[in-house]
C-alpha cells in the first residue's frame, strides 16, 4: 500500500510539474471533440505519454533524468537563447540603435534599427548553457563582459564564467551559465585509479558537472577558507591523489601539521616526512631546501625543468594552518620559515618541489609571501576584501566566495589560465578510506629530517639517496656591549 501510495505522489507532482502542456493538449482535445473530430481519440493518446512519464519518474528517476527530461531541458535552453536572443541582448545592454532611411510610398521613413551582438553557437551541456557572442561592430570583449552577468541574471542562472574564443578573433566571448546547481549535494571520495600521475588530480567536481582536475606539478597552491569550509576535502583531495605515485616513488609528501597532527596524522603512511610543532617544522623546510640544493647541482648545464620519475620523484610540501608558522610562532622560527618559504616558492618549480599550503587569513601580515602562490583556491570566506586578497581585484563581484552557504563545506571559487573563474566542491574523504591508501600506497621512503649534529651516530642520513645534510643557518653572534664613555670624552665632545 505504502508503495502504491509513493507512485501516485510521484505521479501527481510530475503531472503538476507539467500542468501547461497537460491543460493545452486537453483543451486542444476538447475542442476537437466538440467540432465532431475525433477527441476521445486524442484525449487518450495523448494523455498516455503524460502518464507513461510520470510512472518513468517514479520508477526509476535517474535513467528517467538521462534520456528524457535532461534532453527535453536542454533542447529548452538552446531554443530559448536563440529564439528572445535580440531581445535578450537588449534588456542586457549589449545592443545599439542605428538610424537608417526606408523608401515607403515615394516618401523617405527614419527608422532605428536594434543592432544585436551575434550569436554564433548555442550549446548545452549537462547543466550549462554556453553561448558563443561575437561583438558588434564599435563594441569590445569588455562590453560584452560586463554584460555577462546581466545574462546570466535574466536567464536565472546559478552562476555563470566568460573567457575569450581561443580559436576566433579577439572579439568573440565565450558565455557558460549553469541553469542547475549540482553542487549542492556533497559527494563521497573514492579510491583513486591506480596511476602513478603526478600533472593533476582529481579533487572532486566543477559546477558545470566536470571532475575538478587540480594542477599540482609546477604549481604552488595555497588554499584559503575560514574554519569549517572544507580545507580538509582538499588537502586530502591532493594526497589522496597522489597514493598511487606516491606507491611508485613518484612523488613523496612532506607534512607540516601545526594542529599537533589532527589533520596529517590519520593518514600518515603517505608521508615520507611530518612536523607537529613549529621548530620541527623548520627541520622539515631544511631537508627540503638540501633536496632543492642537490638537484640543483645536478640539472644545472643539462636542463631546466625537472621530469618526475619513479626514484627521482616530485616533492610535494603539504602545510597545514601556515599561519601558525609564519604569524604565531616565536619570532626566530617565524623570520626562518618565512625566509625558508619564500625560498622553496622561488626556486621549487622548476628543481620539482611544489608547496601547498592552507590557511584561513590571507592577509599579508599572516602569509606575507601570498604572491608568490602562482594557485589560489578560495573557499568560504569572511568578507568581499578577502575574496579580493585571495583570487585578485575585482573577483569578489565574479567570484563571491564571501557568499558561499556554510553548509556546503568544500565549496570554493578557482580562477584558470584563460582567467576564467569556476565553481568547485570538493570531494569528502572519510577516515577510513584515507587509512586504506595510508595502508595499501604507504611510502617506503622514510626521512630523518633531525639535523645531523643531534642525530645518533649509527642512523642513516637524513636523505641516503642524496648523500646530502640539510641545510643550517648560521648562527648570529650576540652583539657587543657598547664601552660607557669616559668623563674626559663626555666633556670633550661637548
């Protein structure tokens, strides 16, 4: 009974979902029941269809969704934009009024004609609608720009990202608007596939319904979100990622955790290295400047850019809460790993090492080496200002991470290389899964990263492979008292 009474509710609201074409098809049948035509007829065959769907939708709604009412919400959108297009791009301020002259009746008529951008391609896509506009001629990629937005509001779309035409001319603007939000269901990690791919990694989807494929080889990331925005979907993201090259000796993670291992510590057999505490963090920064130091020495005259390979593999530097090491901690720890951070953020990309690194204020008192992030990811922040601090000037209007829902952790802002900005969410990660592939793609690769002064005689080398100690910094010497100066002296020099 419970079941039979779920199918009628399914029923009744698609029905009610798709009142206007049921109420003109039966008027339609009415009418031509009333002229003499054939109206049972119609009224029955064409109420089957409506019956038909809406027992579809209740019975199995996702293969319902795939091959009908997605198709048919599409083909909506499309005709939609190419049907109201002038007027469309009227309301939105991208048309022009030209005055010509018709002949009508012997007599000379002004007329203003609406000169509209041109649509050259409409297409859609999953939940996107993506227009292609040419501009007119006396207007700019800017115009059309800044109308992008006023798009995407009259067509009620969630959020919207515009990037020039790379393959047409200079004027062309490409305009993708999501008509549905998808993101606001969280979606579970899974195993990643077992390659040892160290490019990019799937992290979890763009608004648009892509897999969010982040750039780690060659990119420095820093991650900026307010507490509770997802930071943790991300960094495991990242690692999580990485087990299988991190299996092949790819790739090898160095952690900093100064949340006394919370975060790192339920994962940490991915980790070759890991810090809990800011001056052990700076032990860490040592033995990874003695990696850039040795691989340095050995590219130099033969090339410029590092190609990871199993033995020589990429060094990812994943940081977490950087502002308690480069804001809270005592001062001496703070100049050095301040100075060590800049240093690796420099010379890392080209020698393989990346830093990742995430924080919840992005002010320049707190990351003062902020600009040297060549990727920023903006989750959930607090204000407009730091949207701006985070993706650049301008973004808070285009990429309003200030207004993301604090229900929707994971949930951020990116911009790409074409300076497009994109909406993402990240995947979450479990407890579990993450000690499965701390366990099944643990590292093999372990690193003392202790200076070797205060290490025991019999331990092997902080980085055997390298035959290399870590760096120190010299010690400054305590300045000398100044002498007090005589009575004689004092005298003379008045």
């Amino acid at each position: 009974m419970r079941r039979v009474l779920a199918e009628m509710h399914w029923q009744s609201w698609w029905l009610f979902r798709h009142r206007r074409w049921l109420t003109t098809w039966l008027v339609l049948a009415t009418i031509a029941g009333l002229v003499g035509g054939p109206g049972l007829y119609l009224l029955g065959v064409g109420f089957a269809p409506f019956v038909v769907c809406a027992l579809w939708h209740g019975i199995a709604p996702a293969p319902y969704e795939r091959w009908c009412a997605a198709p048919a919400r599409r083909l909506g959108w499309r005709w939609w934009a190419r049907r109201h297009w002038t007027g469309l791009a009227e309301r939105c301020g991208l048309t022009d009024h030209v005055a010509i002259t018709r002949h009508r009746g012997g007599q000379k008529i002004a007329e203003r004609k609406i000169v509209a951008p041109r649509l050259r391609r409409v297409r859609a896509r999953g939940h996107t609608l993506q227009l292609v506009v040419r501009a007119r001629a006396g207007q700019t990629l800017s115009d059309l720009e800044a109308g992008a937005e006023r798009l995407a509001a009259t067509a009620d779309a969630h959020s919207f990202r515009s990037w020039p035409h790379p393959n047409a001319a200079g004027s062309t603007l490409v305009v993708e608007m999501v008509m549905r939000d998808i993101l606001t269901t969280p979606t579970t990690a899974v195993e990643p596939e077992p390659r040892a791919v160290v490019d990019s990694t799937r992290v979890g989807r763009t608004q648009s319904g892509r897999d969010w494929l982040l750039k780690i080889r060659g990119r420095p990331t820093l991650c900026v979100g307010a507490s509770g925005s997802g930071k943790g979907s991300v960094l495991w993201g990242i690692c999580g990622g990485l087990a299988p090259a991190i299996r092949a000796d790819k790739a090898r993670l160095w952690g900093v955790d100064l949340k006394r291992g919370v975060e790192l510590a339920t994962g940490k057999g991915l980790f070759s290295a890991l810090a809990y505490t800011p001056e052990k963090a700076l032990e860490v920064l040592h033995a990874l400047m003695a990696v850039i130091d040795a691989r340095g020495a050995v590219m130099v005259g033969k090339t410029r850019l590092h190609e990871p390979t199993v033995g020589d593999p990429l060094h990812v530097l994943v940081i977490d809460e950087l502002a308690a090491l480069t804001a809270y901690a005592p001062m001496e720890v703070r100049r050095e790993a301040e100075r060590l951070i800049a240093e690796i953020l420099t010379q890392g990309r080209a020698l393989g090492v990346v830093v990742v690194a995430f924080v919840q204020d992005p002010r320049k008192e707190v990351v003062g080496m902020r600009g040297l992030f060549t990727q920023t990811i903006a989750l959930r922040l607090r204000a407009s200002e730091e949207t701006s601090m985070v993706l650049g000037d301008g973004m808070a209007r285009l990429a309003p991470a200030h207004r993301i829902d604090p229900t929707r952790q994971g949930t951020g802002w990116i911009v790409e290389d074409s300076g497009a900005v994109d909406r993402v969410r990240a995947d979450f990660w479990p407890d579990d899964l993450i000690r499965d592939l701390a366990t099944r793609y643990g590292t093999e690769v372990r690193i003392d990263t202790t200076p070797t002064a205060e290490r025991d005689p019999g331990e092997a080398g902080v980085l055997a492979d390298l035959d290399l100690a870590p760096r120190e910094s010299k010690p400054r010497s305590p300045r000398k008292p100044r002498a007090p100066r005589s009575a004689e002296a004092s005298k003379g020099a008045a």
